[in-house]
C-alpha cells in the first residue's frame, strides 16, 4: 500500500469559517507577545521623561518654555523615545542615542553624541534652533528633518541629514545644495567644523525644487576616504532614475517609519521615492505600501487606488502583484464605487483563478456581483 | 536547523508571490504576509496533523501552535523558500509532544484514552483495501509510544525516508531506525490482532 494513498484517505475536514477561526486566533495569539513587549518601552520613554522632568524640577521649577530643558541629557537604549519640548517642537530619539540640550535666549542646540533623532521643530520668531552631530551642524526654522549618523558597509561613517518638509541650504566646502522634502543629504562624518546644513524658512516647495538649485551629481553610498570632504549633493527630481543608493535611503527610510508606527512619515517617504525615482526597481513596492498605508492607516481608500494601480503597474510578475490586485478590489469597495470594484475583481479572479486571496475578494463588491 | 524542501508531498507551488518573498515580509512583522503563508499551507498543515494527531478536537490547536512556532522563529528559517518543509518539522515536532504529554496523562489516569474512528475520520471515498490497511496501522499505533508512533506515521503515511524522518525530528538516523524497527515489529506482531 502506498503511502500516498494512505495519505489521500486522511484529510482533516476543512472550510473556510474554520480556516478564517484558526487564522483569527494565530493573529490574536501573534499580538499577544507584543502588548508584553510595549511595556518596557513605555515604561523606559515614561522613566525618560519622569527622570527629564525631575532634573527640571530640581532646577527651578518645570517651565513651558523651551528654555527650561537647558542641561537635560536625553539617552536612549534598546528603545526610542519621543519628547516634546514646551514650544511644541518635537523629538524622536531613535534608540542608542545619546542628545544633550542647550538653550538660552533666542537660541536652543541640541547636540547628538550618538545615535540619531527626527525634529518635527516649532517655528518661533527670532528663536534659533540648531542640532549638530560631528561635524554638521543644522540651523532649522520650522522644519521636520532628521539627523543620525550612519554606518556603511564598508565602515565608513556618514551623517546624513533628511528632509520631511521645509526647506534645507546644504553646504560642504564649495558645494551647496538645496534639500526639498522628501530629500536627504549625507557627509562622511568629521569631527571637524567644516560642514554645515543650513534650514531655510519654509518658502514655495517650487523654488525648493527648480533646477537652478540642483546640486552636482548625486553622492553614492561609497566608502569616503577619512578625514575627506567628499561633495555632498541632494537628491533632485530632476535626477534621473537607475538604481541608486538614495532610493535606498528613501525607501529604508520610509520603511523604518513605517515599521515605528508613523504612517504619514512613512507615506510621505514612498511618495518621495515615487515622484524621484519612478522608475527605480523599488517603486513598484514603495506604490504598494503607500496603497497599504493609505487603505489601512490614513484612512484614504480614494488615493490607494491610485496607488495600488501604480503598483500593479509596475509590478511585472510575480512578487506583491497579486497582493495589490486584490487590495484594489477591496480599495474599490470602500470607496463605495461598485462597477469599478467588479472589475477589479474580475481582472484578479481571471489572473489568480485560485489566488491566496480569492476568498476574500470574490467577498467583495457586494453579494449580488458574485460571479 | 536547515531543512530540505525535498518532499514531493509537502512542497506546494502556485502562482502569486514566492513563499521566499511572504517570509521576507513576515519577517518584518507584515500581518498580510503571515496570513498569505498560513492560506497558502494552511490545508497541508491541517491534513498532516490530522494524520498525525487523528484527533478531529486538537487539531486546531496543534495547527495554530505550530504556524504561531513558526511565524516567531522565522528568523531563524535558512533558506526562507523552504517555509513549507520547516513548517512540517514543527507540526512533526509540536504533535510529537502533544502526543507523548497526552500518552503521559493516560498513564497517570489523568486523560482517558479516546479511542480513533476511522469511518469518521477517513475520507469518504476510502477504497476499501486502504480503509482496512489504515484500520490496522492506527489499531497499533494508539498503542505506540509517541515517538514510534510519530516515526511509523511519518514512514508509512507520509512516505519519508529514514534520512528525512530524522531531520524533520532533529534526531540522528540510527535513533529514527531503532524506534522505526521497534514500531514494525509491534505492527507485524499486533497487527493481526486488530
């Protein structure tokens, strides 16, 4: 007796409702560990801010003005911590970050001696706003950006510097550039005080962005020799679009804010792939989960569409191209637009006659359209 | 542990993202991923544990430890294509120790023994010969410890060899081969009783 026919004759009784149940209770069951988790991370980020605002107490009395974190070292280890200063400024330090704060009147420095931290910074009249990490050191007047040193492959360190919104003057010796949102700029680290990033006030994004302003040719990710003041040029949308490391970074970026939980960030960088690099192979699945992000967290079924369309677009064969054909179907439906979700549906039922997500597709739409 | 994904049974290819791309997402925590593995093996998970288990009551839960086992220790997955195969390790393993907890309890009195009907469990459309072939293994195998049983199982049902045995227990073959030759003499002595 074979054992193949042993085997046809045991087969577990399955359906659907039961598979949707054992699936339902893996996802619970998944969550589970991680609600454990979030306790030591709220509890470090509520230890970090009880310890700020205890040393601010003993200094004289907590304040509301940004003043007040005058002295304060902010340190992260395994976790990141957010903050928020008294004028509204925002800080997210990302783990392994060491920043100390200085302020005094018209003027607050933040200085990183590790790690790195995103600013989501107040504008303030005649308030300065200033974070340096080696050598680069970022003037900012209302402005969201982010500074953190980086490690390369080959060892080297960087400082890189990108952009969420506002608008950035970069300089390196001779080379100037101008960081848009969305853009990122990174040096070789030095201790040195040769480099410099200056935050413009936030003008027209158009002549943040015209080519005038582009810089020389974009820097790859390359070891830099030590101690050289490589160019350092930013990403424009002028640029053409083959493979490149700032894609990368851009994506890498998106993915990490992503994977923290802030979903607009994480959008607004797959946004800035797409409208950079459209034709860099990353695109199709930066389209993908901005439609994914759009559908499930921003609540903006409208524009994954148009999203996932991109996505389903580029996505040549296999890999996520079944996924976003039926996250269209589903975007379809929620915008309420009935013929468009038939068709959707249709096309990924043609395509993926017994798809990974059949069930719940043909589920869509409305009962009556089932075929 | 590196696992094959050589078994003719129990690797499954279709259309839609490679089982190396889902690992790649499900590695990083995306829930659409997981889902997507545990749809596209969901079927051989639950065919596998059945004939493992044949117990229509714990087969939920050794199917959603097992995928649960799986999805926490992805990291761990070498060849991330070989998801189907890994998986299958961790059902043989994971029914390995319900089976031998569940043999523990009966010896201590703790659990009475639920007896296996096969009318019930075997496919409708059983052909008689293989109804009766399948009647006298599990007479016997009921009565195996569970690492015998699991090997007999493995050996007889699922048609693995000595070799593949061992590697989806993480035993050595000579282990597999002595509690392969205990359990096929208690069938060939047993066997007949039934």
């Amino acid at each position: 007796m074979s054992a193949t026919n042993l085997q046809g004759a045991l087969k577990a009784r399955l359906n659907e409702p039961r598979l949707a149940r054992q699936w339902a209770r893996i996802a619970t069951r998944l969550d589970a560990p991680r609600m454990r988790l979030r306790w030591p991370v709220l509890a470090l980020g509520l230890a970090l801010v009880g310890a700020v605002a205890a040393l601010l107490w003993v200094r004289g009395g907590a304040s509301e003005s940004a003043t007040a974190w005058d002295g304060a070292v902010l340190e992260t280890e395994g976790a990141g911590s957010a903050v928020l200063l008294g004028d509204g400024s925002r800080i997210e330090l990302y783990s392994q970050t060491k920043l100390s704060v200085h302020t005094s009147d018209g003027e607050t420095r933040l200085t990183l001696q590790r790690g790195g931290a995103s600013f989501d910074v107040t504008h303030a009249e005649g308030r300065s706003f200033r974070v340096s990490l080696g050598s680069v050191d970022v003037k900012v007047v209302g402005t969201r950006f982010s500074v953190r040193e980086v490690q390369l492959p080959s060892g080297a360190r960087h400082v890189e510097v990108a952009v969420a919104r506002g608008l950035v003057e970069a300089s390196s010796g001779a080379s100037v550039a101008r960081l848009g949102p969305g853009q990122s700029w990174s040096v070789p680290f030095k201790a040195v005080e040769s480099t410099t990033v200056a935050m413009k006030p936030p003008p027209a994004p158009a002549a943040a962005l015209s080519p005038s302003a582009a810089p020389p040719a974009p820097e790859r990710e390359e070891p830099a020799a030590a101690g050289s003041a490589a160019p350092a040029s930013p990403r424009s949308q002028d640029t053409p679009a083959p493979p490149s490391a700032d894609a990368k970074q851009l994506f890498e970026t998106a993915n990490r804010a992503r994977a923290a939980g802030n979903a607009s960030g994480a959008a607004e960088g797959y946004r800035a792939l797409l409208d950079q690099y459209p034709r860099d192979p990353r695109a199709a699945l930066a389209a993908f989960e901005l439609g994914r992000l759009q559908m499930d967290r921003l609540g903006q079924p409208a524009q994954a569409i148009s999203s996932l369309r991109r996505a389903v677009a580029s996505s040549s064969g296999g890999g996520f191209r079944e996924d976003a054909m039926a996250r269209l179907v589903t975007a379809h439906a929620a915008t309420g637009a009935r013929a468009a979700c038939l068709r959707a549906r249709g096309a990924y039922l043609k395509q993926y006659p017994n798809g990974v997500h059949r069930t719940t597709v043909q589920a869509q739409c409305g009962a009556s359209g089932l075929p | 542990m590196v696992v094959r994904a050589s078994q003719p049974a129990l690797t499954v290819s279709r259309a839609g993202p490679s089982d190396a791309a889902l690992v790649l997402s499900a590695r990083a925590g995306e829930r659409w991923a997981q889902e997507a593995l545990f749809r596209r093996h969901a079927m051989m998970a639950n065919n596998l544990a059945h004939r493992l288990l044949l117990s229509d009551s714990d087969l939920d839960d050794l199917v959603q430890d097992s995928f649960i086992a799986a999805f926490e220790s992805l990291d761990r997955l070498v060849d991330p294509q070989a998801f189907a195969s890994w998986l299958c390790s961790i059902i043989v393993r994971t029914a390995h120790k319900r089976l031998r907890r569940k043999r523990l309890l009966e010896r201590l009195g703790l659990l009475r023994p639920s007896p296996v009907d096969l009318d019930v469990l075997a496919t409708r459309s059983t052909p008689p010969d293989v109804a009766t072939e399948l009647r006298k293994l599990y007479a016997v195998v009921q009565r195996l410890p569970a690492e015998e049983r699991v090997v007999l199982l493995l050996r007889r049902v699922e048609g693995l060899t000595v070799g593949e045995i061992a590697e989806q227990l993480g035993r050595s073959p000579a282990t597999v081969k002595r509690r392969l030759e205990r359990a096929h003499a208690k069938l060939e002595r047993d066997g007949g009783k039934s």
